[in-house]
C-alpha cells in the first residue's frame, strides 16, 4: 500500500463533548499502514 492511501478523504462528522456540548470536526480515514510512524499519523490527523 502506497503512502498516500486514503481511503476517504474530508469527511464531516460531530464530538459530543461532556457536560452536553458538541462541535463538529473533520476528519479523514486512512488504511491501517504499517510503514506509517506514530510521528505521521500524529501530524496527518492534527490539522
């Protein structure tokens, strides 16, 4: 599997936070890589 795998790009979705708040994040879903460091999956999910 090549580094750029990504297996759904910019999805939307919503956090519930306690006590009863919400806010909506983006986020991506990326194939399980195992050549993938803990470093670039911190980095590709921050932003």
């Amino acid at each position: 599997m090549s580094r750029d795998a990504v297996t759904q790009p910019a999805a939307f979705g919503i956090v519930y936070k306690p006590p009863g708040t919400v806010r909506p994040v983006k986020y991506t879903i990326v194939a399980n890589d195992q050549g993938w460091s803990k470093n670039e999956m911190i980095h590709l999910t921050s932003k």
